[in-house]
C-alpha cells in the first residue's frame, strides 16, 4: 500500500521534493503565508506532517511554542537546535500550504486533538509519553467513559476470534468503551462484538492515516466504529501503514485503556509491545486462556503462568473494573442452549477438542471409520457446533 491519499485529496505534509531530489530546473514551490484566520489546530497538523517529526519532538516543540510560533520557525529554520533537521523542516515547510492542508482536513471530515489545546484527552496530557496530535474521525465524546483494551494476534483461530466478539458485545453492552486496533483478527473481531451490542461506543487507534484504511477488508468496519465511536491516529493524513508505527501505537492503546485483556497472541507477537506499555502504567493486564496445543495462546497462556488474571468472559473483566462484585460463580461461562450430540458425535467432538484437526486425524482419534467420522461432521456442522476452513474442522467457542 502507497502513502498517496483518495484521488484529489493532498497528501498533507508530505514535501513533493526536498534536498536531493531537487534541481535548478525544479525550484521549491513557495507558498503564501497562511491566512490569519487559521485555527491553531491547522498549524498543528502542518508541523505533524514535517520529515522526522515523532511524537517526542512534537510534544517538546508544543510545550516550547505556540503552534502559530512554532510554525513560524519551522518556515525561517530556527525550529530545532539541531541545524541539519531545521534545515530540513525549513525546506519542507516552505513547500506546505497551510490554508490548503487545513481545507483538506475539513473536506474529510478529519479533526485533530493537539497536546496542551482544549479537548485533549486528561488520560493521555498526563501519560509520560503522550500524543502530540490525534487525528480523528468520530466523536471525541467517545472517550469520556469506562474502557478496555482488547488486543491479539491477526492469526488468530476461530475460537480466538469468537471470544474477542462475545468479549466486545458483552463489554459493550455493560457501557464499557471497547479499544482496538482494527486490525484483523482479535482486534476487527472485538469492535465488530462491540458494534453488534449497539452500547459504548468502541475506540480505535489506528497505525496509518485515518484515510488510509489497512487491512482493505476491514472497510465497512473503519467506517462504522467512526460512525458509532471514534477512530484515532498520531499519523497524517495519507500516511501509510508501516511496520514503526504498530508498537508505537500500541502505547496510545495502553494508555486509554483501565485493563487490557490479551486473547490470543503467539509466543513473540506484537501484543508484547501493548502489554508492556500497559505495565509501565500500571494497567491490568489480563489473558483469554488457550489450549496449551495451539501456538496462538503461547503468549497469552505465558501470561497466565507470570500471574495475569484470567480473562474467561466479559464478567471477570468487569471483576477488575470494580464494576461487578466477584462471588461464586463470577466468571463461569453462561448456559448455553445447544443440541445435545449423539453418542458418535459426542466421541468426534471429544476427539477434535479445541484445537484444528484434519478428517484423517479425527478417523485415527476415534478409531472409527471415514464415513461415520464424516457423517458425524456433518451433523455437527448443522447443529452449529464445528466448522470447516480449507480441509481442516474447529470446534465452536459459542456453538
């Protein structure tokens, strides 16, 4: 995926040709001043956009200047101590219209949250490693409740999937503000879960522009949890997806978050970054247990062996919030209205566990023969207890 924007929207703050690759026979496009009228907040989208320009340089330069001065300086070079990055944000800034860039946030219906400017979420002014802009589509408003983290790996199983769901629809539905990365798996599947319940509205934070959706597929689901929550971003409009930005976004999920529950994650997943991050801030930090089987659950089984609380459904987080009060039967699974399998079923289903199984492993499990085992499946299949998924069949967490 390139870092180019929709057809006809600038990519704001994205020099066309700094240093190098210009020449005498392309001069730097200078524009205008930018308009007196301006909100502070389209100065603080321009300096965002500047080459280098992390959240520490940018929280440091905000808390130094006001984003009018500092912009200032960054057009006549005196915007850092070091000379070759001010030179670099001079020549890049020179090529920036201010005005236009602005105009572009509003045509997409982008607004921005600086550091140390009204509307700026309390949670995040006070962390030790705050954003120093959020872009955002959706309501800000949505940050103003209870919320938890819920965050895995892409390659999760359908077990790891479904739980994330009935985790996002549960905590949903209790007002509890669900927060994720709309990633695929773990994370797409907690806000859908979320969105489902039509309670809190979910958060995301996102790696890459607010316009550049990543994965494509997830569409339909970035447009809806901006719709019904928020979705935020340190990043520019038009910024691509790249591989820096996951970790360091996942610190922005940290810090929104009062518990941060880890579905599945394998053995050296990016869920590491969030959990640490979560324990530099002292949030609890909870795990979906796994099937010692499955390399999906290494991590979040680790984390249970290190002494995390168990994350067995929606109420053992709402234990940690303070929300419910534990006691005897706090956390066990509801009843389930499921059809009751017959005795070849049954063995089938004993055989296949929670982990994929092929229909040759199933046969040598239960010592039956392929058709009975196949038949079986299929009755299994009907009654919504296991599915198929290119040869392989899983056991359903939610029947």
């Amino acid at each position: 995926m390139g870092s180019e924007g929709p057809p006809g929207l600038p990519v704001p703050g994205r020099p066309k040709a700094v240093g190098a690759a210009s020449s005498a026979a392309s001069p730097a496009i200078v524009h205008d001043a930018p308009s007196p009228g301006l909100p502070t907040e389209a100065f603080v989208a321009a300096l965002a956009g500047l080459p280098a320009m992390g959240h520490r340089r940018l929280v440091a330069i905000l808390r130094r200047w006001s984003p009018e001065e500092a912009w200032r300086r960054a057009v006549e070079g005196e915007a850092d101590d070091d000379p070759c990055l001010a030179a670099r944000w001079c020549a890049a800034a020179g090529e920036v219209d201010v005005d236009g860039l602005w105009r572009s946030h509003l045509r997409a219906g982008v607004g921005l949250l600086a550091f140390g400017r009204p509307g700026y979420p309390g949670v995040l002014a006070d962390d030790h490693q705050p954003p120093g802009v959020l872009f955002h589509r959706g309501d800000p408003a949505a940050l103003d409740g209870r919320r938890v983290g819920i965050v895995g790996t892409r390659r999760c199983t359908r077990y790891g999937r479904e739980v994330a769901h009935e985790l996002g629809r549960d905590l949903s539905a209790s007002g509890v503000r669900v927060v994720s990365g709309l990633a695929a798996g773990v994370d797409g599947a907690a806000h859908a879960g979320a969105l489902a319940a039509g309670g809190a509205p979910p958060i995301a934070v996102v790696g890459s522009g607010v316009d550049v959706v990543y994965p494509r597929r997830n569409s339909q689901l970035w447009a809806d949890v901006a719709a019904a929550g928020l979705l935020l971003s340190e990043a520019p409009l038009g910024a691509a997806p790249e591989a820096w930005r996951f970790p360091v976004r996942n610190r922005v999920i940290a810090a929104l978050s009062e518990v941060v529950v880890v579905v599945e994650s394998h053995a050296h997943g990016g869920s590491r970054y969030t959990v640490e991050a979560a324990a530099e801030r002292s949030r609890t930090v909870m795990a979906v247990p796994g099937s010692i089987r499955s390399p999906a659950s290494a991590y979040t089984n680790a984390l249970l062996a290190d002494g995390c609380a168990p994350a067995r459904d929606a109420t053992d987080v709402l234990v940690a919030l303070g929300l419910v009060t534990a006691g005897p039967g706090a956390g066990e699974p509801r009843p389930e209205q499921r059809p009751s399998p017959g005795p070849v079923e049954e063995s089938v289903l004993d055989a296949l566990g929670w982990d994929p199984a092929s229909l040759d492993g199933l046969v040598l499990r239960t010592g039956r023969t392929p058709p009975e085992v196949m038949v079986a499946l299929s009755h299994l299949e009907r009654d919504g207890l296991v599915a198929s998924r290119q040869g392989w069949w899983e056991r359903l967490a939610n029947g």
